[in-house]
C-alpha cells in the first residue's frame, strides 16, 4: 500500500476509478482526449509516461482483448497505478511496468521489446530542461520536464517500441509542434496535428498528434476541436468524449 496521500477521481461516467496524489499533476481533460484518438488499438496497447495510469486504463475499457502496458519511471506512481488496476478489476490485461522510457535497456529489462506494440499513447511532460523553474519536489519536477533530449527523445523511444503499421498518439503544447514533426520525419506517416481549444474565442492550448509507423501518407491538420462553451460547460462532442462515448480518430 502507497503512503502517498491520495484523492479519488471518477472518469468514463463514473466507471473507472482512479486513485492519484493529492498534490501534484491531476487526471482531466488531456488524459480523456488522449484516450480517444485510437479506434482499433489491436493487440498490446502502451501508454507511456502513464503516471497513475488513467490514460491506458481507459483505453482497456474499450478494447477489452488488448493487453494494456502502463509505462513509469517514478517509483511512488508506479504503486498507485498498479492499484488501479486491481482497483478496477483489470489485472489479467493490464501491468504495470517501473522503467525509464528513454534507456533501452531499462525498457528491456521489464520485457518490454522494441517493435511489440500496436498502439502507444503518450502524454509527456512539456517543458524542455531549462525552459521553466523545476519544482523542488522531485515527484513534480519529473512530471513536468523532459529529460536530457527533451520531446524529440521521448518520441524516438516512444516509436522505437511500436510495431510497423502501430498507431501513435501524443498530447502535447502547441508550441512544441517543430521539434515533435522532425521527430516524425522517416519514423511516422500519415500525421494528423488536431488543435484543442478551451474555447472558440482562445487559441489553441493543446494539440494531439497521430500518425502510423511507416506510412507514407502526407501531414493533414484536422478542425479544431473546442472543448467548453462559453459559460464553461463542457461541448456536447467534449461531454460524450469524456464519457466514453466518442472518439477523435478518422479510423
């Protein structure tokens, strides 16, 4: 059992359940968005930088014959996230796997090969080393900023460990846009760069991109999607997103 304090949220319309530190990075709106962008995730999905997992446990609800593989490094999440999974009643399909994305050997280390995956979903940290003041809370300062490399690393080891044909999908700012397309280049094809809106009236403050491992269809940027109305309720496409009930994806 974590002696982290904790605080409960309920997503998916109350189905899943998911426990996370009280203080720190909170489960919302990028870990719904993020887990509909793939309709068909196939076979073994990985949701890497999972934090508590919400992202990839979500995404199980939904494709009930995948194995689901959540991938963290901070040693005090990785508990949480493994009881999640037995919290919700998903241990035959989910693992939980404590390991530092961005060493190959690490990930090999926890069985987890290069080329396995049908599907990876990321929701990284978002500011490069230097760009922002770091918390002096280790746990926070790691949830909020790159490693050495920043996104273009992250990426290559996120692409290292999808299947030819894997699907991908990243939430990330809008203002990391060039370095994450350099990424892409001769790894994934078939980009698509969504712009998300808090509201029609502000610019974009997330983009979720997408794309597949080795195709060689061009870049595309889909309409826009505007999450609240302008009294703040949620959009009747946003709602049904974070019930479960909609997807982003084309496919």
């Amino acid at each position: 059992m974590n002696d982290v304090e904790c605080t409960e949220a309920r997503l998916l319309g109350g189905r899943l359940l998911i426990r996370q530190p009280a203080r720190g990075h909170r489960v919302g709106t990028d870990t719904m968005l993020l887990a509909a962008c793939i309709a068909e995730p196939g076979e073994l999905i990985v949701d890497a930088g999972a934090g508590v997992g919400a992202v990839g446990l979500a995404v199980s609800f939904r494709a009930k014959r995948a194995q689901v593989r959540l991938v963290e490094r901070q040693a005090e999440l990785v508990v949480i996230a493994g009881e999640n999974v037995a919290a919700n009643g998903l241990s035959d399909r989910v693992r939980v796997l404590g390991c530092d994305l961005l060493s190959s050997a690490s990930r090999k280390g926890v069985g987890l090969a290069n080329g396995s995956a049908s599907a990876l979903l990321t929701n990284p940290p978002f500011y490069e080393q230097g760009a922002v003041r770091a918390s002096p809370h280790d746990a926070r300062a790691q949830a909020h900023v790159l490693g050495e490399g920043g996104v273009g690393a992250w990426m290559r080891a996120c692409l290292a460990l999808l299947a030819p044909g894997g699907r991908f999908a990243m939430i990330h700012l809008p203002q990391a846009l060039k370095p994450i397309l350099e990424a892409c280049e001769g790894r994934l094809g078939s980009v698509r760069v969504l712009p998300i809106h808090a509201r029609a009236s502000e610019d974009a403050g997330r983009i979720i991109v997408t794309g597949r491992k080795g195709s060689r269809a061009p870049l595309s940027f889909a309409p826009a999607l505007v999450v609240h109305e302008a009294d703040g309720r949620f959009t009747a496409f946003a709602e049904a997103v974070h019930r479960g009930e909609a997807l982003l994806t084309r496919e």
